[in-house]
C-alpha cells in the first residue's frame, strides 16, 4: 500500500476543469489498489496572480516541495498577455520547473489508432507512431543571462541567452538514453551544431554519454530536419533528446500530427522521484468554463505520475487501459471530433467507468 501527497496545481483556463476528472481517477485507483492519497490545492499562474500579485506563491513552493508529485492543468490566457506586463502566468511554470529541479520534460507522442482521421497527415505514414520527446527544461533560452531590454541610441535591443553547462547536457542525455535502452534502442539527438557553439557542446556530450550504453544506437539530426521528419517520416523515430527551446517547438508539431493534442501528457522529472504533470495543451482560454475541454491529456498525465513519481506500474497501465478503452468504444469530446461530443465530466466518468 502507498501513501502519496499529491499537489494539485489547476491554474488557469480549463486547467480547473481538466484536473478535477484527473483527480477523480486518482481517487479511484486509491480506492481500488488500497492506497491513500491525500490532495492540496494550490495556486499557480494567473490565478495566482490575481489572489496574490505573483505567479508563484511561496505557500505552492512549499508545498510542491513537500509532496511526492504535482499534477498541473494549464496556465496564461488573454487577461495577462500584456506584453509589458511586469508578472506573466508561464514565469510561475517555469519557475516551479526550475525550483524542482525538474530538468527533463517526457512527452510521449502515440498514435491512437481510433482517432488517425483527425490527423492532418495521412493515416500510413501515422499508423503505429511512438515517439518519446526528452525535453531539457531548466536551461538554455529560457533561463539564460543576461536577459534585458535596453536603448542604443534610437533603438531598442533585446537579448535572450543560449547557454548550456556539460553537466545540464549529460544529465538529461543520460535519462533519454536509459529510457531508449527500455524501448527500441534509438536515440536521436537533435541539435543546431551547424551554426550554435551550445549545439556543438550538447552533440560532443552526447557522443560521450551514449558510449555508457552501446546496445542504444545515437543518432544526430538538425533540428530543421527533424522538423520536415516528423511530417515525413514519424514512425522513424524512438527516443528524441533535444534542448529546451527546440523541444517546446519539436513537440507541438508532434503532437498535432497525433490528431489529438487534448490527449496527450508530460511528466517532468530531475533526480529524484518528484515530478510535475501536466497535459501538453494549454489554457484554452476560447473553451475555459464550458465543460467541453477534453481531461484525458491529464488523465494520462496522472498516469505518469503513477508510474514515475509513485512507482506505481499497475495502476499507471490500468489508467491507459482504461482511457485506451473508452476512445477505441467512441467517447469523445468536442476536440475528438464525432458528431456526439461528452462534455469534459462525461469523459472523465467514462474512464472511470473502465477502471472499475
Ligand atoms: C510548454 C509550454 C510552456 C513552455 C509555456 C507555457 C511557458 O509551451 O510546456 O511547452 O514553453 O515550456
Ligand atoms: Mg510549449
């Protein structure tokens, strides 16, 4: 029997909406595995910005900190899109990342094979994909310095930084190239090591990191080429390693070939077992507060958090099953397709339903 202290974090948008079905499922797999799961509700992103000033109240760090595992919805929308805004809602994500130490980003990309018709490309080159994307998630353009505005006579300048240590590189490559030794053996580094010195660095380390396990074959392709690839050729691909910026681009394209983005989870891992979930999707700001938005990419997401931060493999699979199950028997929400839409509680009892 396991005890967790899970951390919800349902932030902006339909993030309330969406989390709430998640919970319910963690419930009751509690219930049905004999485990005891004890939940908080914290505030994150523009909601916690409108309660408190801040994206990222000191009282959801310290419980973040204190528990076994985050599961979050969404965060942004319109209301705090200013682009001259002082506090904007993804500086609490990534501050929360950062905090944790959370420098991997998992994001699974299948195929269901009920829902190929609703992908833009054609259902032979997407039959059977399964792509794990490791994304670094605590370095290079999002966290570089320095970071400023400044005048230069008449005119304005903006730097970002791109910058990696060999220890940021070597610690997410090493977690991508043990989870292609669990797989299909393929390990694809993508990088820019044509023009970025950062790129050369990341493919040396990953030249290195790689030889610990010789049974995985490393690959290395440039990120605009992984781009045309994924269209062309997705089942091509097993395990992606890339850096932060490349990887939030590389894994919205992925995810929309799947047809359903609203599927779709994450898991962010470092050291330890503590990690945030959280579906690929955003705020969806267009549908928040009409109950049509679809739960299942944090369903999955809780699946994650299952299996990574709780050790938890049977009930993690029986999660999948259970959503695997109600798709294939035709439940969809609006964003699925079909004529007959569930609204967002509806699909989230159908996967109750299947779980028992
Ligand atoms: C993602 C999102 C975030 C990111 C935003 C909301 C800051 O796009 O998780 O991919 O860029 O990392
Ligand atoms: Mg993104």
């Amino acid at each position: 029997m396991t005890t967790a202290n899970l951390v919800l974090l349902p932030g902006d948008g339909i993030g309330p909406e969406v989390v709430a079905e998640a919970q319910k499922v963690l419930e009751r797999v509690a219930k049905r595995f004999g485990h005891t799961f004890t939940f908080s509700t914290h505030l994150i992103g523009g909601a916690a910005i409108d309660a408190t000033g801040g994206s990222l109240p000191r009282t959801t760090v310290d419980a973040c900190q204190a528990s076994d595992a985050v599961l979050l919805g969404a965060v942004g929308g319109p209301k705090w899109d200013d682009p001259r805004a002082k506090v904007r809602p993804e500086q609490g994500l990534l501050a929360i990342r950062q905090t944790l130490g959370l420098y991997a980003n998992l994001r699974p990309v299948r195929v269901h094979p009920a829902l190929m018709a609703a992908s833009p490309i054609k259902e032979d080159r997407i039959a059977g994909v399964d792509i794990l994307f490791v994304r670094e998630l605590t370095g290079g353009l999002y966290f570089g310095e320095p970071r400023l505005r400044e005048k230069v006579g008449d005119h304005t300048r903006a730097v970002d930084t791109l910058v990696y240590t060999d220890v940021e590189i070597r610690r997410v490559i090493r977690m991508a190239l043990k989870l292609a030794a669990g797989r299909r053996k393929l390990l694809t580094s993508v990088d820019k090591a044509n023009v970025l010195e950062s790129s050369r660095l990341w493919r040396e380390v990953a030249v290195q990191v790689a030889a610990e396990d010789p049974s995985v074959r490393l690959e290395h392709q440039l990120v605009d080429s992984c781009a045309m690839r994924l269209v062309t050729a997705p089942k091509s691909f097993d395990v992606v390693v890339t850096e932060n910026m490349f990887g939030d681009i590389l894994t919205d394209e992925a995810a929309v070939i799947t047809g359903s983005l609203g599927l779709l989870p994450s898991a962010s891992l470092g050291d330890g077992t503590r990690g945030l979930y959280e579906p690929i999707h955003g705020s969806a700001p267009d549908i928040a507060g009409k109950g049509i938005a679809n739960p299942l990419g944090t369903i999955m997401s809780a699946a994650m958090l299952l299996r990574h931060s709780l050790d938890l493999e049977v009930e993690a699979r029986a999660v999948e099953l259970a959503v695997d199950e109600a798709v294939s028997n035709g439940a969809r929400t609006a964003d699925l397709g079909g004529d007959k839409s569930l609204s967002t509680s509806e699909m989230g009892a159908a996967v109750l339903a299947r779980l028992g």
